[in-house]
C-alpha cells in the first residue's frame, strides 16, 4: 500500500463519499428483530449483519439505497403489502438514528444530509411484484420515497421477465413498456439489475431516462446470467447510465458462478427452486456444508470495475455492494467497512482521486440528477397514466 494511493483514497472520500447502490439490511431486521431497532442498535456493533452505522463511517458512506426487498415468490398482492411493511420498516429506522441517517429523495436532499453529518437513506424496491400490475401502487411507493425499481426480481412479472426464469414474454410487454414510462415521468430511476437481456433491451429501448444497474457485474468477466452483457454495458452508457459493480461472489468469481448453477442444478432435483430467495437460501446453508463456496477477492471486484470503466467508461460506472442480501462476500470486503481496500486496490493501479469520485458516488448522483430533470420535462405535458395490464395486455392483473 503506497502513500500516493492512501492519499488517492482519502482525497476522494473526502470530496465524493460512497453512494452505495444497494443493501439488504432491512430483510435482515425483519427476519431478526421484526423491525425493533430498540433489540438492534444500529449506533452500535452488530454481530448478526455486515451493516450498521460505525461500519458505514468507517467504510466511508455518505449514502445509501436500502432495498425495500420482498420475495418474488410471494403471491398475488402479499408482495405489494409486504414491500409496504419494508417501507415502513425504512423510515422507523431513519427515525430511530436520526443523528446518523436522514431521509434523501433528491440529489439535493443527499447532499444536504451529507453536509449535515448524516448517511442520506434512499430506498429501492427490489423487484416488479412490489407494484403488482398497478401503476397507482407505483405512484404510492415513489410518495413514500422510494427511488428505484428493479423490474424483477429472481421470478419473471407477468409484464417483464427475470434473468433467472423461464422467459414469458421476451423482454416487457406493453404494460412492462408503460411502468418504464410512469417511471420516467415520476423520476424514479430504472434498474435493470436481476432482469433477462432481452428485458435489459427493451427498457433501453422503451426510457427516457438513463438507466442503472444497482448491483450487477460484467458478464465478460462472470458468466452469470446476472451480470450484464458488453453490449449492454455500452447501450447504458450511450443513454447516461451507470453499472454499479457488486460484490457478490457468484457474480463477481468465475468459479464461485459455477458453484452457483451446480447448486441450483442439486437444489431443482431435491424439488427446490433456486429462483425462491428464501427457499433456497435455507437449502444452500447446509450445501455448503458438503460443497463449500470457492471465495471471491477484492481483486475479483476489481477485474469487474475496470472492465465496465473500459467498457462503458469512467462516467458509467458505480458500487453496488449488495451486503446483507449474500450469504458471502469477497475477501477484504467482508462488510460495509471495507470500501477503502477497493478504492485503495484501484488507486494502486493508477486510479486518481478524481476518477475514484466519479466511481463512489458522482456518476450515480449525475444520473439520479437527469432522471429528476427528465421528470420535471414530462410532468408539464403528461398526467399519470391510467393504463392498466387488462387493457394493454389481455391479461388479468394477479
């Protein structure tokens, strides 16, 4: 480790601290405590999860998108009242810590609550079946602050389908087509992140807007169905958007991707389905125990990085840590204190303070910027849309 490089880091953190594109902390809170952060202090260690708040400092973030995730494999609207308790579950612990966390909706607000001390809170949801077929449900979650949506999750909605399912309707129906435009004119951001190629396309084709993936890798470097392909990576990049590198082993260490589809090959022949977040995850705890998980590296995540910064370019690429949604993470980043050894392994290959800003949190602010723009534009000329999936599709909403 050079001087330059610390130097490099700590120069960067100092101008542009970490927006982080996504973590699962609050599933984790709902599973553990119920939501009762008087039973998890966030102000203190915490032992059961990768995240909290002196970690956070110490890994310098400045802002963070907490998932508002629910399981794809939820039926009907249990999802849409689910996604709504996560919400719920976001503010009581914004509330709780409010020396430490503020609410942020806007660039403006992220960098007012960064000034004032604060981790600015974001809020994702995780996945079209957080909305059901219901463009007003939409609308309520962006009132409530959430601030992306990922079209899928693990499980393919009836109008967009998932990287991993069994395609069903190439890409986005019409009504898929027409949550990309509300979404466009809300200005909340779209994720292509956990969606099949032919969804990543079409959204691309159907924004005005750009476009993120809150916690992807490259595929040229991990071929996992959830990373994204060259050709996307570039097409994202042309539109203004942002990949922002996760760390998740099987997505970022070739070998533990193989691992990865030979478990989901075990599991579909126990009568488990690996696109069941929770179903599988309870399966794999005691795989592992037989077939232990190839261990991924900072360096895994740095091929990963400078791949999407030669591809898309230094403008298009973030981190998306995805910490407490994976059961591993790479070595030297085992939590949300680590984001330093990364940005101190690139400044070692030449990356300057500048370049390590647009990577931690500038690009992705710039897009947060033009998708709020872009807002603005269409809400002088459009009303909220009143399509519904009968209409537009032929298909009853579930």
């Amino acid at each position: 480790m050079t001087d330059t490089a610390v130097a490099a880091v700590v120069d960067a953190l100092r101008a542009q601290a970490v927006v982080d594109g996504h973590n699962d902390l609050l599933w984790e809170v709902r599973q553990q405590v119920g939501y009762d952060y008087t039973r998890m202090d966030l102000t203190q260690p915490v032992r059961t999860t990768r995240t909290d708040i002196p970690r956070m400092r110490a890994g310098g973030v400045g802002a963070q998108f907490w998932s508002v995730f629910v399981p794809s494999s939820l039926p009907g609207h249990e999802a849409v009242t689910m996604t709504l308790e996560q919400v719920d579950g976001a503010h009581q612990m914004i509330a709780s810590f409010p020396e430490h966390l503020g609410l942020a909706r806007t660039v403006a607000e992220v960098r007012a609550q960064v000034a004032a001390g604060r981790i600015a809170s974001l809020l994702g949801a995780e996945g079209g079946q957080s909305i059901g077929c219901s463009l007003a449900a939409l609308r309520t979650l962006h009132l409530l602050g959430v601030r992306y949506m990922t079209l899928t999750h693990n499980d393919n909605v009836a109008w967009a389908d998932s990287a991993t399912d069994v395609a069903s309707c190439g890409g986005l129906t019409r009504f898929g087509v027409a949550v990309v435009h509300e979404m466009n004119r809300l200005g909340m951001l779209v994720d292509l992140s956990h969606v099949a190629d032919t969804t990543m396309r079409a959204a691309l084709a159907a924004t005005k807007a750009p476009v993120i993936f809150s916690h992807s890798s490259a595929r040229a470097q991990c071929d996992s169905p959830r990373n994204v392909p060259d050709d996307v990576l570039a097409a994202t990049a042309a539109q203004g958007g942002v990949c922002m590198v996760t760390f998740v082993p099987e997505f970022v260490s070739p070998a533990a991707a193989v691992w990865r589809a030979e478990a989901a090959e075990q599991a579909r022949s126990e009568g488990v389905r690996a696109s069941d977040y929770v179903e599988f995850t309870t399966w794999a705890a005691s795989y592992k125990l037989r077939h232990p998980k190839p261990e991924a590296t900072i360096d895994d995540v740095v091929r990963h990085v400078e791949h999407v910064r030669e591809v898309a370019g230094l403008d298009h690429v973030g981190i998306g840590g995805d910490y407490d949604g994976t059961d591993s993470t790479p070595v030297g980043l085992e939590d949300v204190a680590g984001y330093p050894r990364l940005l101190t392994a690139l400044a070692e290959r030449g990356w300057s303070s500048a370049e390590l800003q647009a990577l931690t949190g500038a690009n992705v602010l710039r897009v947060m910027a033009q998708a709020e723009s872009v807002a603005r534009e269409l809400q002088r000329t459009q009303a909220p849309s009143l399509a519904t999936i009968e209409e537009l599709d032929g298909t009853p909403a579930a």
